[in-house]
C-alpha cells in the first residue's frame, strides 16, 4: 500500500508540473477515452477464497493479465481542481497448472466488473494526473478447467474501486497513461452447501496504455 501512495503522488507531481512552452495550456477535456493493459494481482494464499470454491491454496491461480476500458467527461473546474465523471468496464484473467507430480487439477480465474467514476484531476490539458473512484458491479470465478461454474463463480458482487493515475500526451490528441487501481469485493456465497463464503477482498490492478481526447 505504501508503494501504491508512493507512485501515485509521484504520478501527480510528474502530469501536473508547469508546462515548458510560453502559450497558455489547453484546459483539462474535454473528453478523454483510456485503453490500458492490466496486471491485476489476484490473491494466491487466501484459505477462505480456496474453501469457498471447494480448492486447495496451491490451486489460486495468482497474478494474471487484463483489459481496462473508460471514458470521461469533464464539466467543471473550480480553482486547482477539475471535475470529471465517466465509467470503466476491466477483465483480468489468470491460470494455474499444476507440475508432476500434483494430481490437483488446473484451474482459470476470470474477473469481470462495471462501475460509473467521479474524478478529481489536476493539471492542464498537457498532461494531469487525477484521484476517481466508483461504487459498481463485479463477477469473479475460479474453477477448475472445464468444470461448470458454481453459484459462487456466478454471483455479481458490490465492488467499490478507488485509485489514480496520469496522462501525458506526447501529441495534441494521444497520451500515455498509467492507472492503478483498487477493487474492494464484496464478500460472496460458497460453491457448496456447509462451505465458507468468499471473503472481502482487496484486488490491485496496474494498467497501463494510451489515452485519447
């Protein structure tokens, strides 16, 4: 969590610096587009998600990749501050297969979640960096490969996500952005009858990618 506050304020102070040409910058919008690669952390030494699918540790699959996808728009500025409202849909997915000689079976994690964004951005239309979180929907399975899904893989669960990032665009319309992220999961039913029910988790997500205005 530290590195995570480190980053980000780093992230600010770079996206939000006193541009270099003598013309005023652009403002902030106003509309931006993001498309990131992802490295969500998915965790790998939770006993209770392991027993709420009927899995052992050694199968939680782990790290894995994703697609982050958002769109924002900005609407108001007052003093330092710009104001911007938007939403984001993200996928990661994450596989485990087991060496020799384990006879547990392989597994895949897929992750899957909606949520409308407020965001608070700092800087000018250069280049600024923002904070934004979103209270929305999530879908998380982990099942063997090839097995159906159970009710636990099936249910939409509350996910609150806040986070930040930055923008700097190397031409008038395209920037490259960065965008870490963390998903609070709500607590979820367990696959079977008598079993414990997922736990509240905190997933982190790093993308990384280009933005367009």
């Amino acid at each position: 969590m530290r590195c995570v506050i480190g980053l980000l304020l780093a992230l600010f102070a770079l996206a939000s610096s006193p541009a270099v040409a003598q013309e005023p910058p652009p403002p902030i919008g106003p509309f931006v587009v993001d498309l990131h690669g992802t490295f969500p952390r998915f965790p790998s030494d939770s006993s209770q998600l392991a027993l709420s699918r009927g899995l052992s540790v050694a199968q939680l699959p782990g790290s894995g990749l994703g697609v982050q996808l958002g769109a924002h728009l900005y609407f108001l500025r007052i003093k330092a501050i710009t104001f911007g409202v938007g939403a984001e849909v993200a996928t990661g997915r994450s596989s485990q297969t087991q060496e020799p000689p384990s006879t547990l079976a392989p597994t895949e994690e897929h992750f899957s979640t909606f949520s409308p964004q407020l965001s608070f951005n700092f800087g000018h239309g250069r280049g600024w960096s923002y904070l934004s979180g979103g209270l929305g929907r999530s879908n998380w399975a982990i099942v063997p490969v090839g097995q159906e899904k159970g009710p636990a893989d099936l249910e939409v669960l509350k996910t609150l996500n806040y986070g930040g990032g930055a923008r700097w665009f190397v031409r008038p319309h395209l920037a490259f952005s960065l965008d870490v992220r963390i998903y609070v999961i709500g607590p979820g039913t367990p696959y079977f009858e008598g079993a414990l029910g997922g736990p509240r988790t905190n997933l982190l997500v790093i993308g990384a990618g280009i933005s367009v205005k």
